[in-house]
C-alpha cells in the first residue's frame, strides 16, 4: 500500500467579503490537521482577496479540497487550487533574507500614470511588491479647492535594488514631473519605533520667515531681503547674514514680536500631527533658526517639548540689535538632534528630520529619516525624501500611520 506523502497546497478564494469567510474555511483546515504555511488576505470595496497556503499529506488532501469546494459554494466565493511543489516553496524560503523596502506615494490625488510609472522603477529593479495598502481614506467623487483632499499608498517591496541611488532619484526626478511625493525607505526595526521628531520653524512650521515680519515693522524689509539674497548666492555664510540682519532691528518694540506670534500663519496639517504624535507617545522638537520668543509660542500652542533657536537681546521692552548666546545655524541644529536623541536615550536612526532650507541639509542629513518639505530643488534632491503636494501632516503616512488609526486615539499607536 502507497504510503501517504507530503503535498502543498495553494488556496486562493475571492467574492463578496462578509463575516466568517476566513473562519469557516480555516476551520476545515482544522479538522484535517492541516499546517497554515502562509496568509494573506486583503479587501477592496467589499471583494475579498484571501489566499492560503497549507501542508497536508496525500492521503486526505483530496477530503480537504471537497470540503473547502463545497464551504466555498455556500459562502458564494470563488476557490481555486494550485499544487506547489517543495522546490518551489524552499525558494520562496529564502526570499525571507532579503531586503524589504516600503515605498510612500503621497499627493492630493494618485492617477494611474504615477503608480504605473513608479511600479516600472520597482520593476526595473529587479524588486518584488508583497503587499500594497492605502493609508488615507476615501477620495470623494466630487472635489473642491477647500476639501484639500489626500491621497497616499505604501508598497511593501521586497529584493535587493540593483542601484539604490538610482531608485532614489529616478524616484525623485518622477515625483517632481509629476506633481506627487514619494519616500523610499528600507523597513528596518527602527523604522517601525521612530521617536523624536525634529522641525524647522520658519517656512515648515509656519509659512512665513519671522525675521522677514520683523524687518517689514522695523522699516528695513528690503535691506534684510538683500542680505538673505547674498546668503543664497554664497557671497556671505548663515552666521554673518544672521548678524547683519539682527543689527537691523535695532530699536523694535517687543510689543510687535507678540502681535508677530499671535497672527503666525500655521502650516496646513501641523495641529492634526502634532496631536497624533503626541498620542502616540513621540517626542518632538523645534530646532530653528529663527527666534525663541516664536518657537516658545508655537510650543505652547502645540505642546512640543523642546524649543532650540537664536535668543534676541532685548532691553527696556526693545530690540538691542543683537543676540544671546551662539547661533543655531545648519551644524547646530545637527549636534543638537545628535544631543536630544542622546537625552531620550534613543538610536539616532530612530530620529526624524523636516525642514525646507540648505541649513536644514545637515540636520536631515544626520536623522534617520530627513524629510524636506516644500522645499528647495536642491534642497528636496539632497535630502532624499520630500512632501511638496500637501501639508506637514504628510509626514505621518511616511512613518506608516493609516487614516483610520488617526481618527481613532485608541488605535493611534497601530501603524
């Protein structure tokens, strides 16, 4: 008599999805004994999407397989069954070594030539897509200027790249002509526990650059522009333009700086970030710079818990021309992310990074994750990850949140 022998099967059932469909058919797995080797189950719009691979010996595989035809029937869902032989499976063992990559498409509406593009990328390559999920709700049929609809998809890929850096910016170059942000990011353990999170204040936090306010009420709006204009084109550094511009508010009545931070335009999405970082448990940090007296307004505001900036001297109620202690400028801010993350006692690769401006470079430069947000082209090349099409609380879909974790607190810290 034949002794009976090792078989694999794959079981892929698709229908109308309802409650109980995965339960009744693992069930009868169950009952045979069966050994689940792998699962996967997705759902779009009702329609299920469920496969199963088990192990099973010959002798009762066929009782297996009535079964199931028979549950599926009943269900109203559609099976198929395909043999994998052991060969087969002890390759798509060793696929478990190799890199995952999660790549973030994000922008105010996805089209299909944005995701085919990038899917080409991925292809070329030589990369697999596991997995691939939305994290932000439902884009409604009917859009207005004001709904400022978002729209943000993550796949899961996995491989070794050929080329990173030519992923990298072949992604780049495409989110730029096609008006969408992407992120690449390796899915390590310290993606999935990041902890601080750094900003920028001016032009990130706020859309505006504070020392530009105080100089259009100190009369001298021009002379600063000037300046800030030679400090882009590389004829004087951050320090000494930061100096000749301070120089110029001489005079200025502390009064102005408090109607300045009452009426700071606030970036689109920073309240609904910061609530949900907070939630979650994270750490964050304004490193900037700009000026205390604002950042200690916006921490107030959004109870971050470290403010970093430049300290303006101030006597009898006015502006002296000068500052307070050393400059935060582009190596500052990167010794003093190094400095908080040491502070919180975490891996730097647990930290992120966002800003907008070439002092900004070295600071995301250093995190584990740099984002640069509406920012420069060279900027934006340089830092390898960029938001350009929505507001600051893009930065929640690259740290992986889903729109429906963020709605709800009880589940904020499952992403």
């Amino acid at each position: 008599m034949e002794q009976p022998h090792l078989e694999l099967i794959l079981v892929n059932i698709s229908g109308y999805d309802r409650p109980g469909v995965t339960s009744a058919l693992t069930e009868i797995l169950a009952n045979y004994d069966a050994a689940i080797l792998d699962i996967g189950q997705s759902d779009i719009h009702h329609t299920l999407s469920l496969g199963l691979l088990f192990k099973t010996y010959s002798n009762v595989s066929g009782n297996i397989m009535k079964d199931l035809l028979f549950k599926a029937s009943e269900l109203n869902v559609q099976i198929r069954f395909t043999p994998i032989s052991v060969a087969e499976y002890e390759e798509w063992v060793t696929l478990q070594g190799k890199n995952r990559w999660i790549v973030t498409l994000l922008g105010r509406r996805l089209t299909a030539k944005q995701i085919a593009a990038v899917t080409s990328i991925i292809a070329d390559q030589n990369l697999n897509i596991d997995s691939i999920q939305r994290l932000t709700g439902r884009v409604p049929l009917e859009e207005t200027a004001e709904s400022r609809t978002k729209s943000c998809v993550e796949f899961s890929v996995r491989g070794n790249p050929r080329d990173v850096s030519e992923m990298q910016s072949q992604f780049m170059q495409l989110s730029g002509s096609e008006d969408f942000d992407i992120s690449l990011q390796e899915d390590t353990m310290y993606r999935r526990c990041r902890r601080l999170v750094c900003f920028d204040m001016d032009s990130t936090l706020i859309e505006t650059e504070v020392i530009d306010e105080l100089a259009m009420r100190a009369g001298v709006g021009d002379k600063v522009k000037a300046i800030t204009e030679r400090a882009m084109r590389g004829e004087i550094d951050f320090d000494e333009s930061f100096r000749e511009r301070v120089s110029l508010l001489k005079g200025l009545d502390e009064s102005v700086m408090r109607d300045i931070a009452e009426h700071l335009p606030v970036t689109e999405g920073v309240g609904r970030m910061m609530e949900v970082l907070k939630r979650a448990g994270f750490k964050t940090a304004i490193l900037s710079g700009g000026f205390t007296y604002f950042g200690n307004y916006l921490k107030q505001k959004f109870g971050i818990d470290y403010v970093y900036a430049n300290e303006l001297e101030i006597v009898d109620g006015k502006l002296t021309g000068r500052y307070v202690g050393e400059i935060v400028n582009g190596r500052r801010k990167a010794e003093l992310l190094r400095l908080l993350a040491q502070v919180e006692n975490i891996d730097i690769a647990q930290t992120i990074a966002v800003g907008d401006g070439a002092n900004d470079l070295p600071m995301l430069a250093t995190a584990g994750l740099g984002i640069a947000f509406h920012a420069k082209p060279k900027v934006k090349a340089t830092a390898g990850q960029s938001i350009s099409t929505i507001g600051l609380d893009g930065v929640l879909y690259f740290i992986g949140f889903k729109d429906s974790f963020i709605s709800d607190g009880s589940k904020s810290k499952n992403y």
